[in-house]
C-alpha cells in the first residue's frame, strides 16, 4: 500500500471554473518514506487571476506565468494523474482535499472527459477528528506549525511534500499509520465518481453535529419560552417605578438561562423597567461578561455595561 499526497495550483478559480496550471504528488510507502515527487505544469489557457480564500487579489504564485504557455494543457496530463490517484494499491489523500477534487472534476467537464473515480482523504479532517473541531477549518501552515513540521508554502509538489508531513506528524502522534487513523476515528472516504463528490464524514463530525442540532433546538425553545413572558408582560410593567426610562437587554446566553431570565425580566418590569432583544435599542446591556458583538454593538450605541451577577444582586433576585 502506498500513500499518494497532492496538490494542485489554479490560474484562476471561479463558481464553475477552475483552470488547472499545476498538480504536485508525492508518494510514499506505509513508512512515509518517498518513492516519487513531481511537479505536473500545464497550460491553464488562461490569465492568471488569483485570490486568497477570502476573495481577495494579491496572491502569487512561485513559477513565472508566462513559462505556462510553453507546457501541454490538462488532457496531455489527465491519463497520469488518473492513473495514480484511481490506483487500487494508493491510498489518496491532501489538506482540504475537496477543494482539488473539485478543481479536478471542473477541468474534466471543461475538456469533456470521463469523470475521476477515486476515495480520497483529507490531513485537515483527520485533524478535525482527533481535536474535535469540526466546526473549525485549520490551514495547512497552522496545523504544520502545531505539530513542529517546518513549512514554506512554494509550489504545489512542495505543499504535498509538506501535506505528507504533517500527515506523519500526526500519526507518529496518534501512535498509529494512516490506516489506523482511518479506524480509531472510523473516517469514511471522500469520493468522486462520475463527476458527483461526496465529503469525507466520521463518527466524531455525526456525533458533534448531533449534538449542535440539540443544542440550536434547546436554544429555540429557551427563546421562545422567554419571550412568552416578556411579550405578555411587557405592558403590565410598573409605571413611575425606580427603573422607569432604563431599557435592558440580555445576552444570548443569559436570555437561555431561563427561569433565571424570566425572573429578572419580572423584576425590572416591576421596577418600571423596559426590555428589548435589540442591543442597540437598549440603555442597559447585562452579560456575565464582557466582550462579542451584543455587547460591542450595544455599547456603541451608548448602553451601559451591567454584569449579570450585579443585576440580579441589585433587584435581589436569586
């Protein structure tokens, strides 16, 4: 079994297009150790018009543009790079591989040529498994840095070569290969067949959105629960009371603190007191603490900052 590492660099990457100037691989054996690297440059037949991952210009590639010109465009390297990436004995994987999957498939369409047809992994999912962040994309330079890999981003073989790595690194670290990574965190391989890609999914990534799914619903019903009793009592507030003309809102997680909330909410109604959901409406923001964007907006808007705790001490409630 050999490990097949790849990368891939685009002239240009839009919604539906991606034209392809170079693909990077590395191969190893189980060991890690290099069997074959190679740089693939090709023709993009295309300008150069390169972003960062936030869409913004700027980003430069290490190859002089105009050398493009003089190699062959994708299909003169498409029966290549099939054949080691659809290869039964190789294991495929890179960083945010759907990425280049998806660069893969769009040139296939482009050229009108039959669909890839391989599973392949991802070293920033294995990552995401054995952190539990799924909700948290790491980039190939970060997750190098944590685990002491040195890395230089140049061109694309050299980001496989680094993918590899960091790959090792964290299997060296989990004590196990990649095939023991795939079982401990029972991964599921992403695919590309007949120009259809499907993600990678693992035990882990189910069980966290499970339990985000458990938690926006137990949000939604803290939510609705609260504002029942602020929306039917609003209007019974005490006129004239020691709190009359003080606004108040809470933050997201104090307003989820119910009964807790409800029962502040009752005592500043009783005090002629108003509430809002909207922090820049209110003259009053309780938070446990400071910082986010309520709290920011809030402020900007000329509310005070009372703390939760000091709220609760200052109308007495429990």
């Amino acid at each position: 079994m050999s490990y097949v590492f790849f990368d891939i660099e685009c002239a240009c990457v839009f919604k539906n297009v991606a034209k392809m100037c170079a693909f990077g691989y590395v191969v190893t054996d189980g060991d890690f150790n290099v069997l074959a690297r190679e740089d693939i440059l090709m023709n993009p037949r295309g300008k150069f018009h390169l972003t960062d991952r936030k869409g913004k210009e700027g980003l430069v590639l290490p190859y002089e543009y105009e050398d493009f010109k003089k190699y062959p465009t994708f299909p003169a390297a498409y029966r290549k790079i099939k054949a080691l990436l659809e290869d039964k004995g190789n294991v495929v994987l890179g960083h945010a591989t759907l990425n280049d999957v998806n660069y893969l498939n769009l040139e296939t369409k482009r050229y009108k040529l039959p669909s890839f047809s391989f599973n392949w992994h991802d070293t920033q999912f294995f990552w995401m498994n054995t952190e539990k962040t799924f909700g948290q994309q790491i980039g190939l330079g970060a997750m190098a840095e944590k685990l002491g890999v040195e890395f230089t981003p140049h061109r694309a073989v050299d980001d496989a070569y680094a993918t590899m790595r960091v790959c090792e690194a964290l299997c060296r670290r989990e004590g196990v290969n990649v095939e023991g990574l795939i079982a401990r965190y029972r991964v599921r391989a992403g695919t590309l067949h007949h120009y259809e890609i499907r993600q990678p999914v693992s035990e882990g990534q189910r069980a966290y959105y499970a339990e985000k799914s458990r938690e926006r619903e137990q949000h939604h019903r803290a939510h609705e629960e609260f504002y029942r009793f602020v929306n039917k009592y609003m209007h019974r507030r005490k006129k004239g009371g020691a709190l009359e003309g003080k606004v108040y809102c809470f933050s997201r997680d104090v307003e989820d603190d119910v009964p807790s909330s409800v029962r502040l909410v009752k005592a500043i109604f009783e005090g002629g007191g108003n509430y809002t959901s909207h922090p820049t409406s209110c003259t009053v923001y309780i938070a446990r603490e400071e910082g986010g964007v309520r709290f920011e907006n809030a402020l900007k808007s000329g509310a005070d900052f009372t703390s939760y705790e000091e709220l609760k001490s200052a109308l007495a409630v429990e």
